[in-house]
C-alpha cells in the first residue's frame, strides 16, 4: 500500500530541539521532509532575573494560577522551580494539548485547557476572579510568555478582575539554515507551519515568492499571519496540534499531484 504522503516533500519550520515529533511523522507517511529551523529561542535579555523572582513568588504562594501559553515557557519555568515545591493550591492552565503535556511531564497537572488551542479561547475559559480577593495574592495570575506576544491573554484576564504578572522567560529569534536547506525548500511541495514567527521569517528568507505553493497551518492565528503575507492557506490543522497538522498535511497533499510552483500573493480586495 502507497503511503498517502509518498513522493511529497514538506517543508518543517520549527526550531530543531522541537521538530523531531512532526518530522518522524512525516517521514513514516511517506514524505521527504525539508528541515529549514527559520527560527531559535533563547533565554530572555535579564538572563532570567525577572523569572527567578516569580518562581520565588509562586512557591511562596503568591498566584492563584499559572497560565502558559506554549511549551517554549515551560522548559525555563521548570528549570526555575528545580526541586522546589510549589503549593497544591496553585492552578495550572495551558494553551493546548501540547503545553499541558510538557506541563505535566514536570509534574504539574493541568486543571484547564480550552477546547481550541488559542491562547483567547484559553483566557475565555477562565473564571472570573473573585471580587473579594482580586486586590490579594488570590487574585493574580502568573504568565510566563515570550519577549513578542500574540493574542490577548492579559486583556482578558485582567478584564475578569485578575492581576496578570506577566515574565519574558524566553525570545524567539532567527534561525540560520543552510544554503542547501533554502534552496531545498524553494523546490517542495508544501510548508507545515507552526507559529507566526515562523511564517514572517520563512517569507524573509525564501522570498513571498518563493515560498512552497502548498501552505498549511497549525491554527487560525498562524493562518492569519499567512494570509496577510499574501500566502494562500490550503489546510488549516484542527485540532491545532502536531497530530492535527499532520492530518492537514494529508488532507491538502494526500490525494492527487502536488500544485503547481511558483506560488504568487493572493489577491486582496
């Protein structure tokens, strides 16, 4: 039996500490997989002092909730806490799937987790604070995030009465893939995307242009970054996970020949 992805190639965009799960994926359904890590993160300019002290924060009790947004903040955040213990009361709340996962591989069950992996469904989710603690240490939320954010968690939360602290505990900056991988990634059939970032860095790097024809995204807040780069988007991942890219991949490269190259910007009105 063919493999649905057989003679494919799809370009992967993550960093490489992050890609081995979808590209392993791929590969078992057939494709030839294109690493082209457009993106890295690195520790945040502080060095991780504002970080330090909201972990101290948080196993003194100071927050009622932590809530992350992607499995990029859960790897400093854990580091932080070390062996320290961090009180039973304290609720965890993650993005998506994935963020839970990492979450509670480290030992902290995730309480909330909204039916769409965005971080305003997430804040939509939230509970109202309580009125009568909002101004305590009851009343606050710890939000580990990137240097650049998307969404609008903190609006959110604080629009419910939450006191939000939020702490840069990671940035994402270019990558430098090889002559080689570009030039491989120019001539593929489709790009999976996985965040915003690594759709205006691939635009960067390749060229609107020269972006494979085949777009395919992990969620609507990366799908909306495309399509204001004036890339068409063939396949939206529903769920927004890994396992849901894949199956978009399947779905806009499984049956019948890759489009054509040469991918122009979409008409806008």
């Amino acid at each position: 039996m063919t493999a649905p992805l057989s003679g494919r190639s799809v370009v992967v965009t993550r960093t490489r500490s992050q890609s081995s799960e979808l590209v392993e994926q791929l590969a078992r359904l057939g494709a030839e997989v294109v690493e082209l890590p457009v993106i890295a993160v690195e520790g945040p300019d502080d060095g991780g002092a504002a970080l330090s002290g909201a972990v101290a924060r948080l196993v003194a009790g100071t927050y009622a909730w932590v809530a992350v947004t992607s499995p990029n903040a859960v790897s400093p955040l854990l580091a932080a806490i070390g062996d320290r213990t961090v009180p039973d009361a304290v609720r965890w709340a993650a993005v998506g799937a994935g963020t839970a996962r990492s979450l509670q591989e480290g030992g902290f069950p995730v309480d909330l987790v909204p039916d769409r992996a965005v971080s305003e469904a997430l804040a939509e989710a939230f509970p109202a604070a309580d009125p009568g603690s909002a101004g305590g240490d009851t009343g606050t939320v710890l939000f580990p995030r990137a240097e650049t954010v998307r969404g609008a968690l903190a609006p959110i939360l604080r629009a419910k009465g939450w006191l939000v602290d939020e702490v840069v505990v990671y940035r994402t900056v270019a990558g430098r893939p090889g002559a080689d991988a570009v030039a491989a990634a120019q001539r593929a059939d489709a790009i999976a995307f996985t965040s915003s970032s690594t759709v205006e860095r691939t635009a960067e790097l390749l060229g609107p242009t020269r972006v494979p024809p085949v777009v395919i995204s992990i969620g609507p807040v990366t799908s909306g970054s495309a399509r204001s780069l004036g890339l068409e988007v063939a396949a939206e991942a529903d769920p927004h996970t890994i396992d849901g890219l894949v199956e978009a991949v399947i779905a806009a490269l499984g049956d019948g020949p890759a489009a054509p190259g040469g991918h122009s910007p979409v008409d806008t009105p």
